[in-house]
C-alpha cells in the first residue's frame, strides 16, 4: 500500500504548478515529482509572424519578467538584422537596455524577497497560513514591506522609462531601442524625492542584505540544513570573468568549482545543451551534453552566477560577494535556501549599475539604432532574474519566424527543483504519522528558493499528449485514453 500527498497549487509563484509525493507502506517517501500542468505554446504560435514581432509577442508570456523575454528576443534579432551581439549596438542602445534590465532585476529581486519569500523567514514556516504572507509582514515588519513595496516601484519606474510603460513595453526593436532619457526623467530617477532615488535604492538594498546576514547567523542550522545536493551551475559572465547579467559568454562550473563550459559563445548554445522531454511534465529537462542526463543538470539564477563569476564590477556587492565566497572557502555553494543571500547581494549590484549607468551622458544621445547584413538566424541569450534565458529564431526569405526555441530560466532549474523537492520531503515526511501543513509548507519553500515562473517554462517539444480518464460514480476507472 502507499500514499500519495499532493500540493496544489504551488502558492507564492508565479503560474500553476503542483507536487505529488508517494508514500511507501513504511510511510518513507519512495518517489516526488514537481508537475506544471499549464502549456502556453508560445514557440508555436510566433511562427509566422514577422520577426520585428517578437520582443512585443514573447514577453507576453509574463506579467512578472516581461522585460527579460523583450530584451532576450531582442538581442537574437540584433543578430538577424547585423547588429551583432551584445556590444555590436549604439552606446545609447546597448546602455538604455541595460538600465532597462538592471531595473527588471531591482525590480523583480525585491517582489521575490519581500513579497513571496519573506513570510516563510519572518514569520517562520510553520506559522498559521492566514498570515503567512505579504499582508502578515505589513502588519508585523510595516518598515521591512514598505520598503519592499518602494523598491519594486521604483524598478517598475525605471522600466516605464526605458520601455515605454511599466508592462509589456516597446522599448527594444532590432539593432537597438526606439527612446532615450530626457534630462528630466535622469534627473527623476538618479535624484528624485526621497526615497525615489538612486541612493535610497542601493541604502535599502544594502540593509536587505545585512538583514538576511543578521537572520543567517540566528538562523544557521535551518538554512544550512534545509536542501543542499552539489550541483553543476550555469549562467554567462563577462569575458573578463565579471558578473555580466545582460551579455557575455556561457560558463558552467561543477560541485567543486571547475569549468564545465569554458567561456563558450551562446550563438552555438545547441552544440552544449541538450533538453530532455518526460511525460508527467510540461516542462523540459536540459542538461549539458558532454556530461550526459544523469550527470548534466545544472542550477541557474542567483546562486549560480554567483558560483560562476569571478567578481561583481561594482564596489558594496563585491564586498558582499567577497564574504559570500569566503562562507564556502571559495567553492561553489550548493545550499538551496543560500539562494535568497545571492538574491539580495544582486539586488544591491543592480541599485548600483542603476546609479552608475544614470550619471552615464550616452543615456541622453539620440544615436539609437545599428543594421547591417541581415541573416536569417540569431540567438539572444540574458540573466533573467530568475536564471539564463535563451531566445532562438530562425526566419524566412519573407522575415517570417519559422522557429522558435525557447529555453527560460524556471526550465534550465527543473531538475535541481525536482531534487530540492525530494530531499525536503524526505527530510520533512518520511516515517511521519501524520502529514501537516507545515510540512507542505517546507516543500514550497525548497520550490519558492527558486523563484519559478511556472507560466514562462511551459513549453514542450513535438506533441503533446491528450490524456482522458473516465471515472464511474463508484470511483473506479472505466476507461482511458492516452493519445
């Protein structure tokens, strides 16, 4: 006899997932899946389109992370139409996407943390649901969630002025960006009223940081103890080894910190990743190839750049990133809940590049767009806020989008979530009489560590299948079909 335990949905993430845990007949956990059970074909139904569509079309994919999939795509068509990749764009281009990113980043990094992850640190995992949440840290932590909710506002702020509007914006086109800044919206954004401004911004963000140091040292065996597996990790860098979360080159280290993936172009990312297809899942499953499934999965997101870079080009977070490393004497760390400090240490990098890139004089030029000799394939790939993201397009002799591949950040982590959520479970339920919500709760927050968007990552492979059970009033199955 066993048991099966589901959770669903997922709670404090973005999209619909849930989890199913079996239970063997000595009441240890025998098996723990993380199913996403919504699809939004998205590599499908772009094809056709006119290729100048896709910054506009694929960022629909997300309300939360727009902004990633806008600039991803974009960045593969800068290819298309001979802008290069990267550093090939207009100094006002390439820099007026960059704080469009950083503010993404800023942003997205301060909902995560404040708004979905905070509850379970504040007021602790096993608290009553009815205030587990953002409404429970407002009414006990009011300075910590103002805070939170100001941070976002202000990256959303920066958004709306890059990109045309805080939501899916038109900012990036092909070869470049269709705006700059006026002095008036600088001004606004470097030096505004307190505490809209750039210094307020990076004050917070070191405070965020110093809190989850603060809470770590009260805290250590929790978190240290929580989920930890080694793992290979993956992300781009700059080619000088610098933390780069809008281009670079791809890296992958292992569990002791030695170069999978050597500093590698992401034009030819197909030659290093594989992606697998399950059936209990709409998601894929990549890996590196010359490691094989077993062997090739790999962590992306805040952890592992931080696993993967050499340094942080900016002063405060490298210091952080500094005491970061020193934690694991250098090598990579592989503990899951260390994903919110890396989180925090990038939020503070952001508010930095936001300030430095503002005091920038291209931001206010009007040289904005580059073409050259157009081709009809290019690959964008960027550091989402949640992990490496990859845009594919391949177009026709009529600019139409024949393919599309899209590989996002919650789908490279797909694997290791799987993983996370088996070893929390087992840690959590196995041998247990009685299943408590609590214990369902621990299983989130291995997920939640992540910060999935399960509505990005819903893309399959070739077809998938129609699935019909047709179940009597009894209970018991009387047919099925599985195309």
């Amino acid at each position: 006899m066993t048991k099966k335990i589901t959770i669903e949905p997922v709670t404090r993430v973005e999209g619909h997932g849930k989890v199913t845990i079996k239970l063997d007949k000595d009441k240890n956990v025998a098996q723990t899946r993380l199913h996403i059970v919504e699809f939004r074909g998205f590599e499908r139904f772009v094809q056709g389109r006119p290729y100048w569509e896709a910054p506009v079309l694929v960022q629909r994919l997300c309300g939360i992370c727009p902004v990633s999939h806008h600039l991803a795509a974009a960045k593969a068509l800068d290819v298309i139409v001979g802008a290069g990749t990267g550093d090939g764009l207009t100094p006002t281009g390439e820099k007026m996407r960059r704080l469009m990113h950083y503010g993404q980043i800023f942003q997205s990094h301060a909902l995560h943390f404040f708004h979905l992850a905070s509850p379970d640190f504040l007021l602790g995992y096993d608290a009553d649901p009815a205030i587990r949440n953002v409404v429970g840290v407002a009414l006990n932590y009011p300075e910590l969630a103002t805070q939170g909710v100001m941070m976002r506002k202000y990256g959303q702020e920066i958004i709306s002025h890059t990109a045309g509007k805080k939501i899916h914006g038109t900012g990036a086109i092909p070869g470049g960006i269709n705006k700059n800044l006026t002095t008036e919206e600088r001004d606004l954004l470097l030096k505004g009223d307190d505490p809209l401004n750039a210094d307020k911004m990076i004050e917070w963000a070191q405070g965020a940081v110093d809190f989850f140091k603060d809470y770590y040292l009260k805290n250590r065996d929790f978190i240290d103890n929580f989920a930890y597996f080694p793992s290979n990790h993956f992300s781009i860098v700059r080619k000088d080894g610098a933390m780069d979360l809008y281009h670079g080159v791809m890296r992958a280290v292992d569990a002791e910190g030695n170069k999978v993936l050597n500093d590698v172009d992401y034009q030819e990312y197909y030659k290093y990743i594989e992606e697998e297809v399950r059936d209990w899942s709409y998601m894929k499953f990549p890996y590196i190839k010359e490691l094989g499934k077993d062997k090739g999965w790999y962590r992306v997101g805040p952890l592992a750049r931080l696993n993967c870079c050499d340094f942080i080009p900016t002063p405060k977070a490298q210091k952080e990133f500094e005491a970061f490393r020193a934690h694991t004497n250098g090598k990579p760390n592989n503990y899951c809940l260390h994903t919110h400090w890396a989180r925090l240490i990038e939020l503070l990098h952001a508010g930095e590049m936001i300030k430095e890139l503002l005091q920038d004089p291209d931001l206010l030029k009007d040289d904005l767009v580059v073409k050259g000799q157009k081709t009809n394939e290019g690959v964008g790939l960027i550091e989402a806020p949640r992990g490496t993201l990859f845009h594919h397009y391949k177009i026709n002799e009529d600019d139409q989008i024949t393919m599309a591949n899209l590989i996002v950040s919650t789908t490279n982590n797909n694997e290791p979530m799987n993983r996370s959520v088996n070893f929390v479970a087992k840690k959590m339920m196995s041998g247990q009489e009685v299943i408590t919500e609590p214990m369902k709760n621990a299983v989130e927050i291995a997920i939640r560590a992540y910060d999935p968007c399960l509505s990005c990552a819903t893309h399959a492979l070739g077809k998938m299948p129609l699935d019909i059970q047709l179940v009597g009033a009894d209970g018991k199955e009387i047919d099925h079909y599985r195309s």
